[in-house]
C-alpha cells in the first residue's frame, strides 16, 4: 500500500506561490522551496517531478486564485462599473499594504514570469497560460468597463478595450513600482490619480 502524503498539495502550491511571486523562477532554488513549504526535497519531487513542473502548477494556482477574485469583484451586480474598478485595484493595493508590513512587495507571478522571455520560451505552456490569464483579465475588464458607460458611473467615450488595457498595465506598473521599493500610500494615489480620469465625478 502505497504510503500517505506528509503535506498538503494546495499548501505547498500556496508557499511556492508566495516564493516564486516574489523572486522568480531564477532566483528560487529547490532547497528554498523545500525551506518555505515544510517538506523534503523527495517528497517535492514524489509530488511534482521537477522545480519547472512545480512552477507551473503554482502559475496556475496563481492564476486561478488571483484571477477568481479580481472575477468577483469585477462581476459583482451590487456594484457600479466604476466601484468594480475600484474593487480590483483595492485586492492589489491591499496586497501591497499587507507585504509592505512584512518588510517587502507582494510581488506577481505574472509580471516576474513576463520580464523573463527565457522562461516563456523555456516551456510553452508558460506563455500559454499567461496568454489565458490576460485575456480572461482584460474580457472581465471590459465587461466592466461596460457597465460604468451605461450606468454613467465612467466616461461614455471611454473605448472599452484599450481602458481595459490602461488598467492592466496600471495594475502591472503598481507591481514593479512596489518591487522597486515606491510605498503603499504613493501606490494608492497613483491608481486614485488614473482612474479618476476614467470617472464621471
């Protein structure tokens, strides 16, 4: 009979996420991941075969996890187009807050992996994955994008999917601007000061 497991799968997918999201692929070593999930190097390896098939498994927890939320929030009914858009830059502003008391960014897997083009073409289930993230996060943008045009809660001009897009790249930049050290109060005023420039009032 085969012996049982000694961790948990989601709580070592939850630490490598955390390592990774922060240090990359490259500067996280196996006995880091070891160090931070609680387990032997054996049994990581009886688990996930390989730190790269680790990584794409925590990639797509990432996604899964960061990208239900953002989802709930950007589709929440109770909520005009523009609180929707607040919503979602509240989660990020919230992360950085709460890395920011711990003494360092919240980093993303995302943006780490992007700025890493040897890692997309290391394994294209990477970029595939990071592909389907994007779009799933700019469709749910411009739904919302959408519903603040009709609800006058945003500017009607406002071309849906390139505000989508502004927001992304909002959201990417907040990131690397905490990753470089910029505090969660500027952070805070620099979503403040570009999305209300999307807002009617």
């Amino acid at each position: 009979m085969a012996r049982p497991r000694e961790f948990s799968e989601s709580a070592v997918l939850d630490a490598a996420v955390a390592q990774f999201r922060v240090h990359g692929y490259a500067d996280t070593s196996t006995e880091q991941l070891c160090t931070v999930a609680g387990v032997r190097r054996s049994s990581l390896y009886n688990a996930f075969g390989s730190k790269d098939e680790l990584f794409i498994r925590a990639l797509e927890h990432y996604l899964s996890d960061t990208g239900g939320r953002q989802e709930d929030a950007l589709s929440d009914e109770d909520l005009s187009g523009a609180e929707r858009l607040d919503a979602v830059m509240g989660l990020i502003l919230g992360e950085e807050d709460d890395a920011a008391r711990h003494g360092h960014a919240a980093g993303c897997m995302v943006v780490n992996s992007r700025m890493a083009p040897d890692l997309v073409d290391q394994d294209e289930r990477i970029g595939q994955l990071l592909d389907r993230g994007l779009a799933h996060q700019t469709s749910l943008l411009i739904q919302a994008v959408d519903v603040g045009r009709r609800d006058g809660s945003l500017k009607a001009e406002l071309p849906p999917r390139e505000t989508a897009l502004t927001i992304v790249s909002l959201i990417s930049g907040i990131r690397v601007l905490a990753q470089a050290g910029t505090g969660p109060e500027d952070l805070r005023q620099i979503a403040n000061l570009t999305l209300s420039g999307l807002k009617t009032a």
